[in-house]
C-alpha cells in the first residue's frame, strides 16, 4: 500500500539577528557594459548606465527596492533585520521572492563577474514594480533587447522556483531490514540535508532503511548559509529604500513512514501430519547469533516476530519424548512478510525379533502371529520363517502385544499373550516362543520289534509324525 508523506513545515530557523541599526549608503563604481532603461506606470522614461549601492561600514554593495526613488548619498539610513514587509511597504510574499533573488543572485556559486549585481538588481524591480517595464539595452539609450542577459535571469529564476519547490516523494511500507530508494520527482532533493542513520540523499532519491519499526519520521532541511547574516534593509521616509542580501530561512520538511515486520513461522508435524506442540526451536541469525528461543503451541506452530530480513537458521533443542530430536539446521531466507517452514519429526522406533522354537531349540518355521498395539489395534500379521524367525522393524516406541494365532500343525498352539515395551529409538527387543510338540498315541499291533520302538525321522502318517 502506497502511502503520501503526512506533513510538510516551514520553520524560520537559525536567524541571525543583527545589531546594526543605521549605516551611510552611497552610489558607488559604473559596470562597464551594463546599460538598461526603466519606464514607471505613468509611462516616465529613465535610460542609465548600471552601477552599485554600496553601504560605507564594509563597503558591501546593496539593492534599490524602490526604482524611481533617488538614493540620498552619503546619507546615514535606519536598518531594520525583521519585520521586513511592513519596513518596505510590500507584500509577504513580494519580500519573499525579491529576498531570494538577492540570494541567488550576484555572487551566489558562479556569479561573481558584475553584471550579475545588475542582473539582479532588475529582477528585483520587476518584482516590486509589476507595472512598470525594465530592460536591457546593449547600449546607453539603445532600444530594448530581451535577449540580453536572458539566460542568466533564467538562471536566478531556475535557482528561485527550485527553493519554493518541495520534494514530491511517494513512500511505501518499508520492510523492517530493507531498504528501499524513493525518487524525489520533483528533482530538488539534493538541496537538502538529513540528519538520520536510517536515511541517506544521493542525488534526488532518499534512501531509507528500516532499522526501526512502527511509523518513523525523517525531517528533511534545506540551508541557507552563503551569508553571514539574515537580510538588512535599509530605510528612510524620503530617499530610497534598499536591501542587503543575506540569509534566506531555512526549510524543513517532515515525512513519515511505516516499518513493517517480518515473521518466520515454523510447523511441527509428525510422519502422520499430526501436529506437534511443546517442541522447542532456536532461531539465529546469518552470524550465527541466537535470535530467539520459542516453544510450539497446541497447533504446532512458533512465530518468531519482529524479523529483519535476511538469512536465518534453526534448530530444534527438544522434542517430545515419543520423537527423535531432529538437530538437523534449517536455513531459511526471510524476503517477505512472512516465510513459512514445516519441519517433520520422525517418531522413536524399534523392532522386534521373534525366534520359535521347540523344546530342543529347534526352529519352528509357519507359526503365525499377530501383533496388537497399546490401543489393542492390529499392527501386523506374521509368519516364522524356515529359521522359525520373524523381523519386524519400525514399531513406535510404546507397548505392544503378541500373540500366536496359528501354530505349525505339528506344535501345540500358545495361548497365553506376550506383552513387551519399546522405550528407545533403535531398540530392537528379542523373543523366543518354545512350542511343545504335539505327542501323538500309536495303538497296539500285533507286530513287535527286538530293538524297541523305532522313531522315523521325516516321515508322517495320517496322525503326525511317528
């Protein structure tokens, strides 16, 4: 979501107050080269040779205010340094823009040769006087040409427009650890300063980065200081007025933005897809550094909030006793507001071995049995091998049942249940089963043997084995 900056203040700050309160003005040194001509509104027509204004205590030159007063030389004037309009008789906003072509005029960065303080000196006529005409000419009495000096009021204009103009910056949420860049379209934001770790201006774009989170504000500055002082003017009820150039007040502007957090949140399941509360995961940072420690809730889940984005590892330190600890480190990488992770733990398991055999320890292969659960649900059925041996592996830590279903036709069936436990992972648990043999009675015959009875191994008759 796109938001505007919330609000903009003008603020006067750091003027210089100045004590002086007259000073002696004079006319001073002709520019060579610099003719112009002055009409007033009843159409009084003055051609002239341009010169400075220059004040005697530092011989600083000065600007006329009024175009068709005279100065009266060497005249000791009453200064003034606030107040200004009222002094000069003119608008708020007439002082404004005549107090910032005198700033960014004559000798403002590159505008040191002469014909600047004229240029100047024009453009503040235009401004007192709308209705009265000012040219250059290209020489004394010569007709008006409006390409003189053109661009260099163009220039003084550039520099006036652009200290009114406010940056324009669209901010949008910023992501806490992001940083994000806003173009200023109005392309005036290299004029001001910032005072703020979080942000930085390169050219027209503000940098910021959110290192703090919640609504943030940054206060934008632009300073005036190619002077010493704020502007004097100087004023008399008969001669004419004039301006000294000094400071302009400083702007500030405030802009407001939102840091929003990131949540890694992790689910603990099962191999089932149960979920899994009371695991307890760390969480650290791409330096290795401990974050935060949480513990699943009843749904599984641990947020962790209040992320900067970035890389980050976890580890689980505890498990519920029916699982194996999974010590493997996950590594996710934060890039939005919320990344998710599901992490399975497997469940403890053994296996179980069971051996059948006769009285003799001899194996009992087919003997069938069935394995029942704590929950007296059927686990399994199975059948000894020629070994008389069974494996069965992956049974859940937990108790279990054993019972013999079905018992090889020559061995008596076992009927009593076998109960055991599996209580830690890899466990495997052993049981012999013996089985009796199943005795089988010959009736008397009429035949008889020297050497007694006779047992034929592998051979069997309709009753079992003889």
């Amino acid at each position: 979501m796109k938001k505007i900056f919330i609000a903009t203040i003008f603020c006067l700050i750091g003027i210089l107050r100045v004590n002086a309160s007259s000073d002696i003005l004079y006319d001073a040194e002709e520019i060579h080269n610099v003719y112009i001509r002055k009409v007033s509104s009843d159409g009084t027509e003055k051609v002239k040779q341009g010169g400075f204004i220059r004040r005697k205590s530092d011989n600083s030159f000065v600007y006329c205010v009024e175009p068709f007063a005279s100065l009266k030389n060497n005249y000791e004037y009453t200064s003034y340094t606030e107040d200004y309009p009222t002094h000069l008789g003119i608008s708020e906003d007439t002082w404004n823009k005549i107090s910032l072509i005198a700033y960014y005029g004559y000798q403002y960065e590159n505008h040191q040769e002469d014909y600047w303080y004229y240029i100047t000196q024009i453009m503040i006529w235009r401004e007192i006087d709308k209705n009265a005409e000012f040219h250059f000419t290209a020489y004394l009495g010569g007709p008006n040409d409006p390409s003189i000096f053109a661009s260099e009021i163009e220039e003084i204009e550039t520099f006036v427009n652009n200290h009114l103009k406010l940056p324009e910056l669209t901010l949008e949420d910023i992501r806490y650890g992001e940083t994000k860049t806003f173009e200023d379209k109005n392309a005036v934001l290299n004029n001001y300063i910032i005072d703020d770790e979080s942000a930085y201006i390169t050219d027209s774009n503000l940098i910021i980065s959110g290192s703090t989170l919640g609504t943030n504000t940054i206060t934008l500055k632009r300073v005036s200081d190619n002077y010493a002082s704020v502007p004097i003017v100087y004023v008399d009820t008969v001669g004419q007025n004039v301006l000294a150039v000094g400071n302009v007040p400083d702007i500030e502007m405030t802009i407001n933005y939102n840091v929003i957090e990131n949540k890694i949140k992790v689910i603990k399941v099962d191999e089932d897809n149960n979920l899994i509360p009371g695991v307890t995961i760390a969480l650290y940072d791409e330096s290795g550094a401990l974050i935060d420690i949480n513990t699943t809730n009843e749904q599984g889940e641990i947020i962790f909030n209040e992320l900067k984005l970035g890389k980050y590892t976890l580890k689980e330190l505890e498990t519920l006793d029916n699982y194996v600890l999974d010590d493997t480190p996950y590594e996710i990488e934060l890039l939005s507001e919320l990344e998710e992770i599901t992490i399975v733990n497997e469940y403890k398991k053994g296996s179980l071995e069971i051996i059948k055999v006769d009285p003799n320890n001899n194996p009992i292969p087919e003997t069938e049995f069935t394995l029942i659960n704590s929950e007296e649900e059927i686990a399994g059925t199975y059948v000894t091998n020629e070994e008389g041996k069974i494996t069965v592996t992956d049974l859940k830590i937990g108790k279990y049942f054993l019972e013999e279903t079905k018992s090889n036709p020559n061995y008596h069936l076992l009927d009593e249940r076998i109960e055991f436990n599996i209580t830690d992972n890899d466990e495997v648990i052993e049981i012999t089963v013996t089985n009796e043999l199943i005795n089988v009675d010959i009736p008397d015959t009429l035949i008889s043997y020297n050497t007694g009875i006779f047992i034929l191994p592998n051979k069997k008759n309709k009753f079992g084995n003889i």
